[in-house]
C-alpha cells in the first residue's frame, strides 16, 4: 500500500441546479480527491490552504476518514476560497456566478514532511506552477504523479502548464480541453499529442459519456453509469480523479491492466457523487454500496463473445 | 439459424464532409442493413424499391453477398430515392442539401413469398404505416422484431409511429430522438417511457459516444471505437442496425444476454462503416478484420474487478 498526497482546493461552493439550491456547503478539489480517496483506507493527505472562517467541523469530517489535514494551512485573518456556479437544465453546462481567491490567491502548498516520500501525488487543478512546486518538494520520485486541469490555465498559464506536464505521469482532462489543448477534434489523435507532450497516460473525461484512458496504442473506455437523475455535477471529475489515485496507491500496481480498474473505480464513485448536492453523498458512503455499483459496472459493460 | 426480412431504402447517396465529397453513390438503409448483416452468412431479404436509372451491378453487389433481392421493385420509368448532405466539421451534425423520394413516394412493400416466415425482421427507417404493412404481411408472428426510426416520423407521422411501435420488440433510436420522443432528458427515464409505448427493448444510439441497451431493470453499454478519423458517418445506424439484427438472426436466441453480444458486433460493424465514403468499406469487409475489431472492442471494455 502507497501513501498518496492530494494537492487541491478545500473550499465553500454554492450551487444551484434545477433541483435547488445551496447556500455555502464544503467544497473544493481536494476535498472532493480526499473523500473519494478515503475509500480505500490508504494514508492520504491534503495540502491546501483554508481561512480562518472554516468550520473545524469539515477539518474533522476530513481527519474522521483517515485523511492526513496537516497540511491544510489556516491563515486566520483570510476567507476561504468560494466558489458559486449554476447549472443549466441540461446539467452538461454551467455558470459561473462567482470566484473569490481570498486565502488560495497567496497559496503555498507545503507537503507534511512524512507525506515527501509518497508513492502517488495527485495534483488537483490550480495554477500549474503550484502544482509543480508540490512535486519539488518530493524527498524521492513518486511512483505515479496525475494531474488535473482546466481550460482556464490554458488561456492564461499555458507555457506553465507544458512545463508541469513534462514532469507527470498520468493527465485528466476533459473532452474539450483536450481539444483545446492540442488543436485537435479526434480525442485519439488529441491523446497522442497530448502523450508527446509528457504524460504517458492520458485520461479523457467526457462527463455523462464516461472516460476514455489512452496509452500508447492501448485505449480503455469506463461508460458513466446512465442515471435517472443528475443532481449535482460539481466534483464528479475530482471525485474520478481520487477513485482513481485511491485504488492505485492501495494496490500499488501502475500497469496498464490496473489503470483499467482504477478507472472503473473512479467511475463508480463520481456515480455516487452526481446523487447529491456537493459532498453529501460521499460522507455517508458505505462500502457495501460500491461493491453494488462496481457490479452494476461490470453488468454495463461485460460481455463474452467467443472469437476464433 | 434464422432468416431475416429487411425493409428500408435503397438509394443514391451525394455526400460531402470535410474530407470530400461523391457523387451519386450506393446508399440507403436498406443497403447499409443488408450489407451488414451479409457479414453472418444468413438468409435475408432486403425489401425496397428504386427506379429504372438503378444500375444492374449494385443489384448484383447485394446478390453476390447471399441477400436476396426479389422484394426489391424496380419501376422501370421512376427515379431511385436521392439524398444528399453535408457533414459539419465536427462530423455529429449535418444538412440535408437534397431529398428527392422519387419512387419512394408511392413505395407499397412486398415481402417475398418465401420471407414471410422469416425469424427477424428489421424495419428499416421508413414511414410507420410502411413499416406496419410488412409486419402484416408476415405468414406467423417473428421471433424479433426490430424498428428504426427518426425525428422526421416524430413530427409527422406521430400518431402512426406510436401505434406501430406497440407491434415490435426493439427499438433503435438516437439520444436526441429519444428525448422528443418522450420529452424527457434523462435517457433512463425515456427508455423506460418508450419501454410503456410497446418495446420490450430500447436501444439508444449516441454516435461516437456508444449506444445504450435497456431491457426492464437491465441497461449494457457499447462504446463506440475511438477513431482517429470519422470519414463519414453515413449508414453508420443502419450498419449498426445490421450488424444487431444478423447476429440475432444467425444465433437464434433473443435472450439479454445474447442481445449484448448482438450490440457489441453491431458496433464493431459500425466502426468500419465511418472509415470511407458509402458503403465503400462495408463491401470489401473481410472477416478476419472484423475478429480483429470485436477483439479490440473486448480490450476496450473488459477489465476484471474481484468483488467481495
């Protein structure tokens, strides 16, 4: 088993859906990384930075699950990161209403000192140079280093980005950025630039059209479990993103086969989060549950045809 | 094994995407259906009709791959069904440039004398009163029936779609049908409504996002195969629908569990279908190719969790 590092925003979101609406409730990427994390009973830990305005009740929901929150700076005299959006009826799109920096304007993750020497660093989406200042601080290479992020750096931190990229392992990114990224439509010809570009792996997310997981020739497709409802979207890809470095730590296996079911997982627990509003379904979710919906995944997907 | 009735179009096609543009080239449902299924060396029968200007060689293309023929009318002083699109650069969205129906318009479907005890049968995308008509003139009840439809039926023809589609066992329909057909977005939630309409199973199309299986309680997802390139997607439905209906046909067994296995080789069809104009891929198809790309589908779905 492998510890894992999580590098991401712990923060308040408010979010409206044609469902309802909330008023500032837990949210961020690491937090979301963290809890889906958490599942697999790996030593984990975020490093962030919140305000003195963050309950310590959200610090203890994190510890509560076994995830490491030494790293979670507080500066006492700052607000923590907020972030509001609304979702169309569609739930595939979404406004921004409102983002405010405070605390993560200034913010230098430091990695806990027991944390330097972890197998699997997730780099949640942030400016790609605080992402990057997370992996020097590493006392010896990680066995896997995956790193998210959004078209928001492309536009306006792009030369940073393809400096941090060189140096990862795996790349999760969605349809469209990806597209953004490399200047292609096909995701497979995307893949394969986006491959040139540093990351041996590359994640394609397409949201309700499930995941696509590239490397070299090799391609794997986890559908998203088709649901009755969309509640709330907002962490679905962060909550992909820790299934998938939480089952990799803990089996400590970084083959193209276990990639296969480290996605799968990840797939598994985003269906969970979408249920509910922010985290509300990954706080009370149950191991019993999972394995339901790993069946349902493999139901999905699994056929046997007999080839000559 | 069983034999196959098939109805649809049998047409010329004019097609432009951004990779080029034909002129005048063998297209229609019925053929790409026809073609497809040809892969399972199965008896069928293409029902349709086209125009004294329909060349001989086309006729025998079909012959020559076991389909019979018979039931297709040529009136010698009409014209062949004409259409003609332009494929957007995405390739997932199109204009019709031209719809000539021609002989189409006063198309009366016959099915051959010895088809009328046919297992399956597939009706093609056509106006549903047509469709019905071949439905009553089967001689005992088919095991399988399967309808393709579209938009265009939805906005016109609604009364009779509804009516038609309570007589046949399947389905097949695209997402953003689905929906109009239900006025429901969730996908879940449509399949289940057109479930209450009449078919047992429904199967969702998403182009190059897969298509969906549901039967009751029961849902199995087929990806599309990632390409580097959609040359052109026309007939990729229709060959999809082939490909579903000779598998059924040649197995002889209508049970989910086979149906999956129908959807897996529909889509490995499909997948050729885009690489060229028309049905110029789907006529020169070996069959090692297509072992070849049913395995590949197989490494891009199946992985192997142990559940507890």
């Amino acid at each position: 088993m492998g510890k894992l590092v999580i590098v991401g925003t712990v923060a308040f979101d408010a979010i409206e859906t044609p469902f309802g609406k909330t008023d500032k409730i837990l949210g961020g990427a690491g937090t979301f990384i963290g809890l889906a994390a958490s599942n697999f009973n790996i030593d984990s830990s975020v490093v962030s930075v919140v305000g003195g305005d963050f309950p310590q009740e959200y610090l203890d929901l994190l510890s509560d699950r076994n995830i490491d929150v030494s790293g979670i700076e507080i500066v006492k005299d700052g607000k923590t990161f907020f972030w509001s959006g609304k979702y169309h009826n569609d739930m595939n799109s979404r406004d921004t209403l409102a983002t405010e920096l405070n605390v993560l304007e200034h913010f230098n993750p430091v990695v806990p000192e027991n944390y330097r020497d972890a197998e699997v660093v997730m780099l949640g989406n942030l400016h790609p140079s605080t992402q990057m200042s997370v992996l020097n601080q590493m006392s010896k290479k990680p066995k896997l280093v995956v790193l998210d992020t959004m078209n928001f750096w492309m536009d306006c931190a792009l030369e940073e980005l393809h400096e941090t990229i060189k140096h990862i392992d795996v790349i999760t990114i969605n349809d469209e950025e990806a597209r953004q990224l490399t200047g292609e439509y096909s995701l497979v010809v995307a893949a394969r630039k986006i491959h040139e570009m540093g990351p041996k792996y590359v994640v394609i997310k397409k949201g309700e059209h499930g995941a696509l997981l590239f490397h070299d020739d090799n391609v794997f497709y986890a559908p998203a479990l088709p649901l009755e409802e969309v509640f709330d979207p907002t962490g679905a890809g962060d909550t992909f993103a820790g299934g998938f470095t939480g089952y990799l730590a803990k089996t400590n296996d970084f083959s193209f086969e276990n990639m296969k079911k480290a996605v799968i997982h990840g797939s598994a627990l985003a269906s969970f989060c979408v249920e509910k509003f922010g985290t509300e379904r990954m706080v009370n979710l149950e191991a019993g549950e999972v394995q339901k919906r790993l069946r349902q995944f493999q139901q999905l997907t699994q056929f046997d045809i007999e080839l000559t």
